[in-house]
C-alpha cells in the first residue's frame, strides 16, 4: 500500500523563487503585480521628534493627525530594520588615532572607542528606513478580469488581465495624484517623500528576498 503524502512524487520541483514572487514588471518606477494591481513605494526621511521643542512637538503632532484625516485611500508604512556592520568604522577610527599627536585628543578618542565598543556589545546597532506604499487594486481595472486574474493567481503561468501598457497608465492615473497629495503633507512635518526608481526598486525587492548573512564580530568588538 501507497501512502501519497510520503511517496516519491513523479515530477521534480522545478519552480523558481521568480516563480512565488507575485511581481510581474517593474516599470517607470512602479510596481507591476502578476495580478494586474500596481504599487508605487516612497522613502521617506526621519524627524528626531525628541530634539524638537514643545511648541514644535505639538505643531508636529497636529500635522500628522492632519495627514491621517486626509487619506481617502488605503496607505501601507513600511518601517525596515537592519543590523548595522560598523566594523569600517571602527578601523576608520583606528587610523585616525595613529595620526593623532595631542595628548589630550587621543585620550579623549580612546575614550569614543570604548563607548562606541561598549555600545554595541550591550545593543544592536540598527538601520532603519521608512517607506510609504500606495496600492492600486486590480478591482480598478474592471470586475470581470480581476476575479479571472484572481483564480489564475495559483497557476504557473500566470499572464495580465490587460496589456501591460494599459495598466501602467491606468496605474499612473489613479497612483500619481495620491503621490503628490502625501507629499504635500509630508511638507508640513519637514519630513521628504521621494518615490523609488526602477533601479531602487530593484535593489530594495533583491535586499528583501537575498538579506546578507550575519556579520561576524572582529577581534575589536572583543
């Protein structure tokens, strides 16, 4: 008797991770889905909020609750973190301190060293970034070819509801107003919302789907 979950299966396993990914295109800075959605992902600076003054924090506050109340449209933040290798940096600071003839300025960068090696064994040092991802459904193409496009989304192959031209522009039309209305209001904080390239996006999808292996401590984290 044969038991089918455990037998041999009669096909290999061919499927490639482009495969899986549910990107179809990426083009003119957006973001082609195999589903005939779309997404256009902006960066966006950071604001120190703890430096700012009382009177600044308040006025900070009130424009991003100014920012929230103006969504019509679904909004995703993305906040992305990554160990931070500093080891460069460190041998940065290595050589610099053999240039260093005062005293008084190598004993105080001996000192930086020791609070930047002490730092790091007690906590992480982290990179962060932070995206802003509006979405265009497939929904907005039409109601027919979206839910045939949503039950081929299992399949292997797995074409456009619409030429790929067609989607590009109605994609722009619908995303392109929503992204100048963020940044706008991104204004108002001092915060700057710049919209991924092609090569951007390219680089942030392969970070996110190959992330770097760990970084091994050096003998100066010891």
């Amino acid at each position: 008797m044969t038991i089918p979950f455990l037998s041999t299966p009669d096909k290999a396993i061919t499927d490639t991770t482009q495969d899986l990914l549910p990107i179809a295109d990426i083009t003119d800075g957006i973001v082609i889905y195999k589903n005939g959605g779309a997404a256009l992902i902006m960066e966006s600076t950071s604001l120190n909020f703890g430096l700012l003054s009382e009177r600044e924090q308040i006025a900070v506050i009130a424009s991003y609750a100014g920012l929230l109340n103006s969504f019509n449209f679904p909004v995703q933040i993305v906040v992305r973190s990554q160990k931070k290798d500093i080891s460069n940096y460190m041998i940065y600071l290595e050589e610099a301190q053999k240039k260093i003839k005062n005293p008084k300025l190598l004993t105080l960068m001996d000192s930086y060293k020791k609070f930047i090696q002490e730092a790091i064994k007690k906590k992480n040092v982290l990179s962060k970034k932070f995206y802003i991802v509006i979405l265009f459904t497939p929904y907005e193409l039409g109601i027919a070819k979206s839910i045939i496009s949503t039950f081929r989304f299992s399949q292997s192959v797995k074409p456009l509801p619409y030429p790929k031209s067609y989607v590009i522009r109605k994609a722009k039309i619908a995303l392109f107003p929503k992204r100048d209305h963020l940044i706008r209001q991104a204004g108002r904080l001092s915060i700057k919302l710049k919209q991924l390239t092609n090569e951007d996006l390219i680089n942030l999808f392969y970070n996110v789907y190959n992330p770097e292996p760990p970084v091994k401590e050096r003998d100066i984290f010891a």
